[in-house]
C-alpha cells in the first residue's frame, strides 16, 4: 500500500468510481434537483452569489456510470434512487389528483373570468 493518491495506476481504482456499482468509473452525475436556493438565506452571501453566477438550485450530483445511470432525456440522468422518485411524483394518488383538478380548474376559472 502506497500512500501517493494520483499516481495509483491499479485499474481496479478510479478517481471517481460510480456510486452504484463500484465498478466503473463515474461518468455523469445525478441530474435530479434537491433543493433550490433561497435568495432571502444569501443575502449575506449574495456578493459571493453574484460573483459565482451559479445555478440557483442543487442538484443531486451521484456520480454514476453509463449502466447505473437512468437516462431520462436529453442530458438528464437520474440516479436510480431519484429516477424511483421521479416515477412515483408523477403518479400521485387518485385522491390527490382530485383536488389537484379542483384547484387548477378554479385557477383557470378565475384566470378566464378575471379578478376585479
Ligand atoms: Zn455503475
Ligand atoms: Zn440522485
């Protein structure tokens, strides 16, 4: 056991193995978006914000491999835990999606006729 990190040469160790497998090397990150920032929590940070021009929102960035990578678009891979997610948001439960019409067609109601 050398202690040199960066000069191992073993093919068995990557930089940046995939967080699934362990068996490949990372080769795109996890796309899913955890959070977004809140500006009112950066204001004293917000120089450094502006001079970073970041994204304002995190990501979930699992380093993966092509095989462990849930594709699920052009450029966006989901790592398999969050693309479990990603399916289950978008099949919320009959009840939800009752209320859900609800309020959206109230909003489109109002929208069409207007607020005084
Ligand atoms: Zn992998
Ligand atoms: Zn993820």
């Amino acid at each position: 056991m050398e202690g040199s990190k960066g000069k191992v040469n073993d093919p068995d160790t990557f930089k940046n193995p995939c967080a699934i497998c362990h068996k490949r090397p990372a080769t795109r990150y996890c796309d899913y978006i955890i959070g977004y920032s809140d500006l009112q929590m950066f204001i004293r940070d917000f120089q450094q914000l502006r001079a970073n021009n970041g994204p304002d929102y995190e990501t979930c960035d699992v380093p993966m491999c092509d095989e462990c990578a849930k594709n699920i678009g052009r450029e966006m891979d989901f790592c398999p835990y969050h693309f479990e997610l990603y399916q289950k948001a978008k099949e919320i439960p009959e009840e939800l999606r009752k209320a859900q019409a609800r309020v959206k067609m109230q909003i489109n109601t109002e929208l069409l006729h207007g607020s005084d």
